[in-house]
C-alpha cells in the first residue's frame, strides 16, 4: 500500500463544498480538488442566487432601479442606493441639497458598521467562536433600529432618491445616533478581546491566504482586501463623492495581506466609521432634502460609471441612457464578485480546514456575486 | 504547555465577558409573546384611506399603478357623472409580489395611499395574498 502511494501519489479526490453549507455565506458551491488534505485546485461555482438584476434594471425607470438596487448587496444596501443614484444625477447635473449629502454620508457609514458587524460574527462563527455573532448583532440591531425609524424598512431601505433623499431624519434620530456611537466605542474593545487578541484566533488566521500587493491589484481586489495587502486604496478618498472630501477620516492598513490582516482592517474601518458619522452631526444643518426633480426622471442620452466604496469594496454602476425613463444598459460591477475570483488562487496548496477561514475573511455577500 | 495556558487563559477571558451579561437585563424579545415597538414610518401592507365624506378618497390617477416596479396594483376606473369624479371599481394588489419599497404611497397624489403597522401578513396560499378592495380599503 505505501509502495503504490510512493509511486503514484494519493487518489486525487473531488469534493463538493456547498450550495447548502453553513459556512459559504449564501449558495456559493466551491468544487475542491484534493490531494490527502492539500487543496490543488478549487473553483467556485457561482449563479445559484442570479435574478437578472441588470436585464430586470433595463425595464424599469431610473427611480424604480433605486428599489432594485436593495437587492445587490443586501447587508448593506444603502451603499446601493448611493451608486444607483450617482449615475443619474451626474448625467442631469443635479446639484443634492448639503443636508441631504450629509444624511446620505451618515447612512453610508451606518451601513458600513452595520456590514463589518456581520462580517465579524459570522467569522467568528466561522472560526469555531460563536459568541461573537450574538454581540454583533445586537449592536446591529440598534442600527436596524435607526435605519426603520428613519425610513420604515430594516433591510431593503430604498431611502435614496434621485436629487436627495425621500424622508428627513424623525427628530430623535440624531440624538439615537450620537448615543449609539457612545455605546459603540467601548464594544469594540469588548471584541477585541473576544476576537482579535485571542491566541487561538490569531493562530488559524495569522500566515493564512496571503496576499501579495502585486496580486491585490492584478485581481482587481477593492475594498478591505486590498487594503489589507498594503495598497492604500480608498474611493472615498482617491475619488471623492458626495461630501466626503470635508472629512478627516484615517484609511487602516494591512501588512501582510493574510486573513487576520483583513479583518483587522474591517475592525479598523468601523472606528473610523463612527468618526466620520460624528463629523457628519457637526455638519447638519436644517434645508432641503431633496432637489427639484421631477418624479420619472430623463436623464439627457449619454454614458456614465460611478462608483462608491461600499463595505466590501468598490462598487459601480455604468449606465447608459437613450434620453428616455428607462436605462438602456445598466451594468454592475459588484465588489463581491471580483474579490471572490481570487479564491482560486489562494486556496491552492492551502489545507482543506482553512478553506473556510480563508472564505469568511473575503467577506462576500451571494446576492451581489450573483446579481 | 505554554500554549494550553494561553489558549484557557483567553478562553477564561472571553468568558469574563460573556459572565458579565448574566447581570444585565437581555436585550432578546420574546416574540410572540412580546411584540417589538413599530416605527411609524413602518412600511408594511397597504391600505386604502376615505376622506372626510366617508367616501373613497382615491379617484383612480392610477399613478400608483404605473410607478410600481414589480407591477402588483391594477384596477379598474369609472366615471361617476352625478359625482363628476372618477371611481375605482376594482382595486386589488398583489402582495404576493409587492416588496414594500413605499414608491406608491409616495407618489399617491391624494395621499390615500398608506402603510400600514403590520408586518405579520401571511397565508397560506398565494391566492390569499391577492387582497382586492374590501380588504385594502379601511
Ligand atoms: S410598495 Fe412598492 S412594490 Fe408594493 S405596491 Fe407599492 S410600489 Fe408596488
Ligand atoms: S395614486 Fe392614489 S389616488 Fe391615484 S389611483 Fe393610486 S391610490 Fe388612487
């Protein structure tokens, strides 16, 4: 027996991880060779979740996309509604009231945190610690709690609309967010004692799925990924939209690229976050909240790309429009899908147990891989 | 060895955290039993509204049916002469298909359009979940 393994190695075996695991976030199905333990070769298998978001887009107004654009990435589908707006309003020169970019800021970050909340606990869960994912979303819940008194839904908020935003803040928002920020700050301690700080944590993540800078950038990594390998790579600073030039805000950084690189970044993030949701309070001033618009918009004929920097990266929206109420051509580069492509590289050579690990820590979200 | 101790070392830890939560009270509602306060704001099944005569507020623009992206609401108009205002003679939504973006309600002109609190609707078959008029106007 051992001579024939000398001789011609272990069987190369197929192995079927998902649509329906607890641990691919959604229905992503990776199909794993391996060699024993060792992965040699890994594809994900993506389309499980595809709804025909861009053709759907095609046949519905420019308004109307805003509510569609809840379903991309749903964990955070504020920083939707800022990308599927930003086309359209550069397209017919519309200038968004102050109050309205601020509030659009605050919700931005809001939904930043309340993403990287997810991305924690269920990383812990993926880990093997699971108490982490219970804190999380209760803090999640507090910033659920906002978003519904402010625009009546918990999860597909379509708050967003074309020149500003549809409902002013209810009066004790602001108050709510300045005390949860209080509430906030001294958490995150808390997690980093349950998390980052913890051997046994730091001993399945750190020197795991390396990525080198070269590499970041060749894959068109965005978002946290990147920047855990080291490029400073930040839309919100790079290519400023909105107001957020007129914030003092750090970009975290990684080394090494590894897992626990990139979820440090994500911890990192979340701090700054709150700064800028701080700023952003200074800022509001009564006004408008929405320019005059009229209610089925006509974006004059022409081709646009926006982007935005969504929790998980860079998000973007190429429109084309032909002068009518409908989009000729609405295409989505999701940040999710992209940064997923590099799995293919990363868990070569890599042992099936840190398949997981290495998942969870690119933090992709089904619903925008697969539009 | 070393790593035993620092492995229970953060478990203990971790453990201190979770132990101080034995003393404050939960933040887990118990749901059926208890029920969560509801934004007013709330975005939930819709409903139909009459103005001060009693009589239906709607006249049938059918603005709302044409702002609809997943085209849920369809009714049907006639013309009341003694009136001299229009009427809906059917009005049903299918919330089957609705997903609660709110566009209607913002757009209804008259604002008879509304949301309402309940975020419990459910059947159990999609023929129920096609309300007409009886049932949407309150
Ligand atoms: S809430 Fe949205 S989906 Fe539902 S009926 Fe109104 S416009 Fe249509
Ligand atoms: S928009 Fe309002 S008034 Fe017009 S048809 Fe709809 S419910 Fe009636």
């Amino acid at each position: 027996m051992t001579e024939q393994i000398k001789n011609t190695g272990f069987e190369e075996m197929t192995l079927n991880m998902g649509p329906q695991h607890p641990s691919t976030h959604g229905v992503l199905h990776l199909l794993l060779k391996m060699d024993g333990e060792v992965i040699t070769e890994a594809r994900p298998d993506i389309g499980y979740l595809h709804r025909g978001m861009e053709k759907l887009a095609e046949k519905r107004t420019w308004g109307a996309n805003i509510a569609l654009s809840d379903r991309w990435d749903y964990i955070a589908s504020m920083s939707n509604n800022f990308a599927a707006v930003l086309g359209p309003e550069k397209l017919m020169n519309i200038t968004v009231p102050k109050r309205a970019e601020y509030i659009r800021v605050i919700m931005a970050e809001l939904n930043r945190i309340a993403s990287h909340l997810i991305f924690f606990g269920t990383y812990g869960i993926d880990i093997g610690a699971f108490t982490p994912f219970f804190y999380a979303f209760r803090e999640r819940e507090m910033i659920l709690d906002l978003y519904e008194s402010v625009c009546g839904a918990r999860l597909t908020y379509n708050y967003f609309r074309i020149g500003g935003v549809s409902a002013d803040l209810p009066a004790d928002f602001v108050p709510g967010v300045k005390s949860f920020i209080d509430y906030f700050r001294p958490k995150l301690k808390e997690y980093d004692t349950l998390l980052s700080t913890n051997p046994i944590f730091m001993d399945r993540t750190v020197g795991v799925g390396n990525i080198s800078k070269e590499e970041a950038i060749d894959w068109a990594l965005s978002g946290p990924n990147i920047r855990a390998s080291g490029v400073n790579f930040d839309i919100r600073k790079d290519d400023a939209y909105s107001v957020y030039n007129e914030f003092d805000f750090n970009i975290p950084t990684g080394k090494n690229g590894d897992c626990f690189d990139r979820y440090m970044v994500r911890m990192n993030e979340m701090k700054e976050s709150a700064r800028i949701i701080e700023q952003a309070i200074e800022k509001l001033e009564p006004g408008d909240i929405i320019a005059k618009v009229a209610k089925v918009v006509r974006p004059p004929a022409g081709e646009i790309y926006t982007h935005v920097e969504a929790p998980k990266g860079e998000l973007g929206v190429y429109c084309i429009s032909d002068g009518s109420t409908l989009p000729y051509r609405y295409k989505v580069r999701g940040p999710s899908f992209v940064n997923l492509a590099i799995l293919q590289k990363m868990l070569k050579g890599l042992k099936i147990a840190d398949v997981v690990a290495v998942l969870g820590s690119i933090d992709i979200v089904l619903g925008e891989v697969d539009r | 060895m070393i790593k035993i101790f620092k492995y229970t070392w953060a478990i203990l830890k971790g453990m201190g955290i979770t132990f101080k939560y034995f003393f404050i009270r939960p933040v887990t509602v118990q749901y059926p039993k208890e029920k969560v306060k509801i934004s007013s704001r709330w975005r939930g099944t819709l409903k139909q509204l009459r103005n001060e005569k009693g009589e239906e507020a709607c006249d049938g623009c059918r603005i709302c049916e044409k702002i609809c992206p997943v085209n849920c609401i369809s009714m049907e108009v006639y013309k009341d002469e003694k009136k001299n205002r229009r009427f809906t003679s059917s009005y049903v939504v299918n919330f089957g298909r609705c997903m609660f973006c709110g566009l209607c309600v913002e757009a209804c002109p008259k604002k008879c359009l509304v949301h309402t609190p309940d975020f419990e609707f459910c059947a159990y078959d999609r023929e129920s979940l096609i309300l007409a008029k009886d049932k949407i106007l309150r």
